[in-house]
C-alpha cells in the first residue's frame, strides 16, 4: 500500500499550519499600515483563517468522537482507527476495522488478548 499517515495527524497538521499561515497574513499586513483597507484585508484574513483552523480543531474533535480506539498489534500504544483503513500514530502499522479487508494473519494478531492485558498493566 501507499505510504500515507494518520488521518486525524494529518488534519491537525492541517489545522496547525493554517494558524500559522494566518498568523503570517496579519504579520504582512503590518507593512501595509499607510494604507487602512489593505491592512483591514489582510487582519481579516488572517483572522478568517486562525477561525478556520478552530472550526477544524473542533472537526477534529467530532471525528476523534467518531474514531474507534484500539490497541495497535505492533507497538502496543493506543492509536484512534478513522473510517475502515487508517494507520496507527505512533508506528504507522495500518489497521482496518472491516473484517473483509483484513488479513487472517492480521486478525490473529489484533485480537490477542496478551497485548491487551500487557497495557492495562500500564
Ligand atoms: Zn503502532
């Protein structure tokens, strides 16, 4: 399969770098200062887009709701499955939640009760 990351990482990434890039509009626009509409323009902007970033934040949040939690087979940390594919955070294993796209192999290890008991211990 295609190398991909977490789905959740990577809105908040998305989400990450939409504050800074409106953080960088309102930072232009300082040097716009002589002229007041294009200064407005820019901190409006640049405003617009920190909102954008919450309303992802808080989709992020919606989705993470939605995610189901489970303990990875290979590195044994808790990571959050989006949808029917999607790859654990911290070892970038891919996990599916649909019994029709699972391997046999893979099955036997999800299941293992001996990795879960070991991180209850934690
Ligand atoms: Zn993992």
């Amino acid at each position: 399969m295609a190398k991909y990351s977490s789905k959740i990482n990577k809105i908040r990434t998305f989400a990450l770098s939409l504050v800074f890039v409106g953080f960088i509009i309102m930072y232009v626009g300082i040097f716009f200062r002589s002229s007041v509409l294009l200064m407005s323009v820019f901190m409006l902007l640049g405003v617009l887009s920190i909102m954008l970033s919450t309303a992802v934040y808080f989709w992020i949040g919606m989705l993470s709701t939605k995610a189901v939690k489970v303990i990875c087979p290979n590195c044994e940390k808790p990571t959050k499955v989006l949808g029917r594919v999607d790859m654990c955070m911290h070892c970038r294993e891919p996990l599916t939640l649909d019994k029709n796209l699972e391997g046999k192999e893979f099955d036997e290890s999800y299941n293992r009760k001996s990795v879960r008991q070991a991180l209850k211990q934690k």
